[in-house]
C-alpha cells in the first residue's frame, strides 16, 4: 500500500489468475488451454505475415476479422465487437451496460473475475445461489436488477443452460443480459441464435479454449448494433488499437479452418468422456460437464490435500479454496496422455 493510492485502489480485490510456476516443467491441467496446437493454417499466416506491417498500427476497426466474423455467425459487421481478449470485452461490458440503481445479478459460484469488475467500476451487484446441483435456476433470476451476466457453460463447474432456459432469462429481462461462452464450443447450446431476436442479449466468446490462441490475446461480443455501438464508444475512449495486426490475421485463418477446429473440439470432448468414467472408477464424484474441463471431488480424500500431491509430482490442477466448493477440483481436458499420466498419479495417490 502507497500514500499516493487513492481510495478505489485500496479496495480492490484483484482477480487472481492460475497458477504459473516456473520451477520446473508440469503438466498443466489448471487453466483450461487447449492442450493442442492452433490451425496449421494459423501457423502458416503467423509465418507468411509481412513483418514490415510492424511499424504501422493495425486497422482500428479490424475491419476483415469482423467481416469474417459476422459471415460465420450468419450476422452483419455491425453486430460485431472486438477486445483484447474476452476479459477485456467483459470489462467494458461492464462500463456500458449495468446500472447503477439496481444489482447486477450473477450467480454465487461463477467466474471470480465478475465480482473484480464490480469492484473496479463501482458496480452493486447480488450473487445469486446455486441450486444443490450446482445447477442455475432461471427462475432465480426474476428478481429486480440492473444486469445479468452467466457464464455458459459455468465455471468452474461446467454445467450449462440450455437455450430455452436462456430464452426465458433474457425475455423475462428489462436490462442487458451477457451469456459469457468462454466455453461453449465444448457441448453447449449457443445463445448467438437468439441475438436476432433480442436488443438486450450480448453473447461474448474466445479464440483461447477451443481456437487454441490464449497467447494472442482475442476475444469477440456479439449483439445488437446498438450493444456493439456502445462498446464502441468504450473501446475508442480507452484503446483504439486493441487487436494487434498479428492477431487479427492468425483468427482470419482459424475461422476458415473449419474441420480443423470441428476435429479439435470433438477431440477434447472425447477425453473429457474417457476421464470422466476413469475419474467415477476411482472413487469420483465428476459433475456433468460440457466444457473443457471437469469439476470433481472424492468420495474419501480431501481436495487440498489431491492438489497438494499432484503439484509435488509435477501435475497442476485449480484449488478454490472458497465456500461450498472447497473440497472440489476443477481439472483442464489435456491430451490423452496426459489425462492418462493423472489418472495414474492419482490412483498411486489414493
């Protein structure tokens, strides 16, 4: 702490990312990367890009990418927003949507981010409970308030809402709704489908779990002009120049790779059966997941204490250490191998 913070620094209560330990070499299973390489096509642009285009700042509006986007979506340019990441897309969600007379409503167990943004821009907001499932409830949400923010599929628990319960959400809704689909490509129902039918539903995605390009840094909000107007505004009074030129090319040649992002989710999905089943065997409680990772917990054996073994043999996995779900992992879908090697560890373990 510093005499020269002001007030609102002192009270922020910082996300606090996954672990990256440089101590040695793991296998990390704790923040949901792909575990596969991007589109040899994404390759092939990063190689072919003209690096003299270095010196000159890339196209403000990323004009080809957002074309490109709005194509695959079957939306226009202009239903289409840009960030530096979907972190960034979010936060300036936040600035734009949320009122200040009312909470913003999210549920209690969700991505932790939410609760930061809050604190950062001075956001009321009410985390709404969890059923015993770990399930979200739509009717919950028939509350007054100033915004909706879900994550779907949820994390870190990795269970998802079906479209006809997003329906009822947003239709039932007089504010912004934001369906955060970090990870949907893995199983669930797209809210994008909907986006013509309403002018307050906002569905944010990534090119980091599925496109396998966390490195680059890019995500996308996709809504009604007048949404993706606001968030304009945001981001040409912060940054005008979020997408790198570098990045804008490499996702031009993810999204027209089809069969290799088809191949690579489904690949995943897989995995993601084969550990569930091999985690039940040894004594695991595996919530229904449609995401790239799972949430478990033992029958017998603390979750501290399975982190805590894991990371001294080289495997890490996330730990929260928070209420309800403190005896509970969340575990990234790596490669066979690799899923393989943890449930040998862990079966030595117990």
């Amino acid at each position: 702490m510093s005499k020269y913070w002001t007030q609102l620094v002192t009270q922020l209560d910082p996300y606090v990312p996954g672990e990256q330990p440089q101590d040695q070499q793991y296998t990390k299973l704790n923040t949901n990367e792909n575990p596969y390489p991007p589109s040899p096509r994404v390759i092939d642009a990063i190689n072919d890009y003209d690096k003299q285009n270095l010196k000159l700042y890339p196209d403000p509006e990323s004009s080809e990418l957002k074309k490109t986007l709005a194509a695959y979506f079957s939306l226009k340019t202009n239903n289409v927003f840009l960030g530096n990441g979907s972190d960034e897309v979010l936060a300036h969600s936040f600035q734009a949507f949320f009122k200040q007379s009312e909470p913003l409503l999210f549920p209690d167990i969700s991505y932790s981010f939410y609760t930061a943004y809050c604190g950062l821009y001075q956001i009321d907001f009410k985390q709404i409970p969890l059923d015993q499932n770990f399930n979200i409830q739509p009717i919950d949400y028939e509350v007054k308030h100033g915004g909706i923010i879900l994550p779907n599929p949820n994390a870190p628990t990795g269970t998802a809402l079906s479209l006809n319960h997003i329906r009822d959400i947003v239709t039932n809704s007089s504010s912004v709704v934001i369906i955060d689909e970090a990870y949907i490509d893995f199983g669930g129902e797209s809210a994008t489908n909907l986006i013509k039918d309403f002018d307050n539903l906002l569905v944010i995605q990534t090119f980091s779990k599925a496109r396998s390009m966390a490195g680059l840094r890019l995500g996308y909000a996709l809504g009604h002009h007048d949404l993706i107007d606001a968030l304009n505004r945001i981001k040409n009074s912060f940054n005008s120049y979020p997408i790198d030129s570098l990045a804008q090319t490499a996702a031009i040649a993810s999204i027209n790779d089809e069969d290799y992002f088809q191949h690579n989710r489904q690949l995943i999905v897989q995995t993601r059966e084969s550990l569930t089943d091999e985690l039940t065997d040894l004594g695991f409680e595996v919530l229904p997941s449609t995401a790239n990772f799972v949430f478990v917990r033992h029958k017998s054996t603390a979750a501290q204490e399975l982190y805590q073994q894991l990371k001294q043999q080289g495997i890490l996995v996330r730990y929260f250490d928070k209420p309800r779900i403190n005896n509970y992992l969340r575990i990234t879908i790596g490669t066979k191998s690799e899923c393989q090697h943890l449930v040998k560890v862990l079966a030595d373990i117990l």
